[in-house]
C-alpha cells in the first residue's frame, strides 16, 4: 500500500513539475509562448472545447475512421495470420511479399488513398486498414506458430475437428499474442486516421489541428494533441480490462 | 486373453529431417483387455512407438493396425490452461459432439477427488492433481486402448504410487492399455507383460515377460514380495546390458 502510494505521488509530481515549468518558463517568456504557448490557455481550449460542445463531431470522425480500421485490420490480420501460421507452405510462398509490403512506410500511401478513395472517411479507413493489418498479422501468425504441439495432438486424440481445434486451442493460444497487439494498433488506427484528415479532410481532429497549425494558434494544435492523448489512454483502458477477462487464466488466484 | 487391439509389424520408423532412426523392425501385439507395459532405457523410441499406435504419425515401413477408439495420455501437461478443470475434462464430449453432461464429468472428477477443483484453472493445482485431470479427460471418452507415455516420470515417489494405484482403479478390462515408461518397478507392479525395447538407435523388441502376479494387486507391498524380485532380476538382466549401452552413447 505504501509502495503504490509513493509511487503514485512521484508520478504527480512529474507530471505537475513539468506542467509548472512549463508554465513558467513561458509566462516568464524564456521560451516564446508563440511558438510553445502555455498549459493554462491549452487547458482553458480544451475545457472550451467541450463545453461548447464543438470539439465531439471531430472526435466522433477521427474515432469513427480509428474504429474502422481497427475492426477491419484486426478481422484482415487475424485471419490472415490463422491460414498462414497453419500452412507451413503458403507462409514461404508469400513471406518476401509481406516483408516488401510491411517495408513500405504507410505515410507515402495516404496521397494515393485520397486519391483512390477521396477526401472522406474511407481514405483515413484505408491508411489505418495498412498499419494494424501487418501488428495483428504477425502477432496471430506467431501465436498460432507457437502452440504446443501437444495441446493440438491431444485434443485431436479426444476427437477434435479442424475446425474445433482452431476455436478451443489455436485461437485461445494466439489470444494473447493479438491482445499484446491490440494496445499498439489503436494508437496506430488513430494515428493514421489524424495524419489523413491532416493531408486532406473537412472534419476530424487531423483537420482542427492543420487548421490551427495554418494560422500559427500553438495552443489549438497542443489542444488537439491533448484531447487526442487523453482518447487513446482512454480506449487502451478499455483494451487492458478486456484482456484481464479473457486471460484470466493465465494469472489465477492462488488455491486456498 | 483376446484378439490383439494394438498390432504392429515389421515397423521401422525413420526420420528424414535428422536422419535417425527409432524403431527398426518392430514387432509388438497387445491383446485386447491386457495391460502392457514397453520399458527400454531414455531415448529408446518408446514415445514414437506409441506415437505411432495413436496414428499421430506413421511408419516408414511395415504395419500399425489399432482395432478400438485410442485414449492417449502425454508425458507432458497437455490439459488447455486456458479451459477449467471440467471443461477440460468434458472436452472430448464436446469434440464428439455427444450430449455433455456435466455431471458425468463431475462422477469422474469424484473418482479421483477433485471435485471441489472443477472450476479451477490447471495452473492453481499441484502436477498431480494436473494429471488425475489429464488421466479423467481420456477416460471419460471411454477409449478401448488407453496409451500412457510415462504418465507419472515427473512426480515424486509418493505421488507416483499413489497415482499408479489410482490409475488400477480405473482400469476396467476389457480396456487395454499400452504404458510406456523407463522404470521396471513401475512396469511390474502395474503389468501383465512387460516388453524389453533394446537400446536406440533402432530399437527393436528384445524379450516380452508374462508377470502372472495375482490381481487386485497391493501396491504398497508388491515391491518386497520374492515373486516380484524374482521377475525384477530376471527382466533385469535383459534390460542392464542395453541401459549401459544407452550410457555409453551419451558420453
């Protein structure tokens, strides 16, 4: 208990140190507030933000494209990763194409989604489609390359199918691999979300931040970080509880 | 005794990836409602011989034929750690696509009593409990020939007896089992015949003893009964000479 109390209290006093110093080195104009502009007037854009209300329909377009993304990388990586971790053959096969693919930085790609897909949402889907697609894929991949070979003889002697096997014993196995993937993909699906709408969009908090960034308002761009950040700690709670559930089994309370 | 159940002949197993040879003209029938037990020093091909009975892999020459559905308990822990205790023993109902009855699954855990772990993960218990677990999931499948492969090496002595007692418990012939293991104690006590392997590479069967010990038989007491050293010196002698050899490769 003292322990996590102390440690609690020397994570605040980061936090407020470097939030204090930065105030003051600003108001005190040791470094510009132009260009760096201050914790205050950041925290007083953002509370403005919510409480008019304007800042929600940007962040429902940014989350909106990030969740897309998400769920169809995530659906395209795990499946991709079951067929090639079970085909010792097709794995070779394809492996330069997937090493050529993932070696290609995803930012060059969001020109030519917007391109291909327009200024809409489906660009941003498409960007953030190619970032978590490769995380999850390699992670399954590795998963369902790293069951024991036992657990699969053993449940093919009790009379297990294909199909049984890959829902009772591959899949289970590779859970903790995908979930050890899925807290860097969000933050990959926001991110390529707000580097598209950053190249090119009408909406979404990309859009707020480019937006502030052409008229040289520092705070409005600091805001959008901010409320950015605060999102995906938030959405990576939700991951972290979800895997506590389902690996509940891999660190049970002791018997007795 | 019946029809042999497990039947191989002339067997040679090779394997190509790392060009070694197992088993080398193998010949070994297990009747139906026997308990066999294969002993031979470490690294004799004892593992791939039950493999092969399983159908998990075939040989490079020569015949398997199994007659009966095969339980297989591993040496290593292969009960789902991420499934509870019942739900790993109700696996093979489940697979079977059978009605699964939870309370059978119950019936069998009480059998070995563990039924206040059903709701446990394999994890919380100890390696023995593990392996009553393990032993209930192929049982509760109702195979003809249950295979062992040194079910009980990895646990203490004490454990080990008292699971080998267990293990006759619920045993009911005409079920017939095929256990290997490296301790000739071991093989006596439980068996009614016990087959010599030779040393590998190329193992082969080198002599079969009838143990007509009566049944049921006392665990505890058979190891100091002059019938029981008797046949310990006997299949001793055959197995001595091949375990120096086995020594005399690892050096």
């Amino acid at each position: 208990m003292r322990r996590s109390s102390s440690v609690l209290a020397g994570q605040v006093a980061i936090g407020a140190g470097a939030l204090l110093a930065w105030q003051v080195l600003a108001a005190r104009k040791v470094i510009d507030p132009f260009f760096f502009s201050k914790p205050s007037d950041i925290g007083a854009r953002v509370g403005e933000w919510v409480l008019s209300g304007t800042v929600f329909p940007h962040l429902g377009t940014t989350l909106l494209e990030a969740l897309l993304s998400f769920v169809l990388g995530v659906l395209a990586g795990v499946t991709a990763g079951f067929v090639l971790g079970r085909s010792g053959w097709l794995a070779l096969v394809v492996e330069p194409y997937i090493q050529i693919a993932n070696a290609i930085p995803r930012i060059v790609l969001a020109p030519i989604f917007l391109l291909w897909f327009g200024l809409g949402i489906w660009s941003k889907v498409a960007l953030g489609v190619t970032t978590v697609f490769f995380i999850v894929f390699f992670n399954t991949f590795q998963g369902v390359r790293d069951v024991e070979p036992v657990l699969l003889n053993n449940a093919r002697i009790l009379g297990a199918s294909e199909r049984q096997l890959a829902r009772h014993v591959l899949l289970p196995s590779a859970l903790a691999w995908i979930f050890s993937s899925l807290q860097v993909s969000i933050g990959f699906a926001i991110i390529a979300a707000v580097v598209g709408e950053y190249m090119g969009s009408s909406r979404g908090i990309g859009y707020v931040i480019a937006q502030a960034e052409g008229v040289f308002d520092t705070t409005g761009v600091f805001a959008g970080i901010v409320v950015l950040s605060t999102v995906v700690v938030l959405v990576g709670r939700g991951v972290k509880a979800a895997e506590a559930h389902l690996l509940r089994w891999k660190n049970p309370p002791p018997v007795r | 005794m019946g029809l042999a159940v497990v039947e191989l002949k002339g067997v040679t197993k090779r394997f190509e990836t790392t060009d070694h040879t197992a088993l080398q003209d193998l010949t070994l029938e297990v009747p139906q409602g026997m308990f066999v037990s294969v002993v031979g020093p470490s690294g004799c091909g004892k593992s791939t011989l039950l493999n092969l009975a399983a159908g998990l892999d075939q040989p490079s020459k020569g015949n398997v034929a199994v007659s009966g559905r095969v339980g297989y308990l591993f040496q290593q822990d292969a009960l789902l750690p991420w499934k509870t205790v019942i739900e790993n023993v109700l696996l093979g109902l489940v697979f079977r696509g059978s009605v699964v009855d939870r309370s059978l699954g119950m019936t069998w855990l009480r059998r070995v009593g563990l039924e206040t772990f059903a709701a446990h993960f394999p994890s919380q218990l100890s390696g023995g409990m593990r392996r009553r677990v393990a032993m209930v999931q192929q049982c509760i499948v109702e195979p003809e020939i249950l295979l062992m492969d040194e079910p009980f090496g990895a646990l203490d002595v004490h454990t080990r007896h008292k699971m080998e007692s267990e293990l006759l418990g619920l045993w009911t012939p005409p079920q017939t089992i095929l256990f290997v293991t490296h301790d000739l104690e071991e093989a006596i006590a439980l068996s009614d015949r016990v087959v010599v392997l030779s040393a590998g590479p190329a193992s082969t069967v080198l002599s079969s003893y009838d143990i007509d010990l009566p049944r049921p038989r006392n665990l505890i007491d058979i190891r100091t009964e002059d019938r029981f050293q008797d046949l310990y010196r006997r299949i001793w002698s055959d197995l001595r000479a091949e375990v120096l050899k086995s020594y005399a490769q690892i050096q």
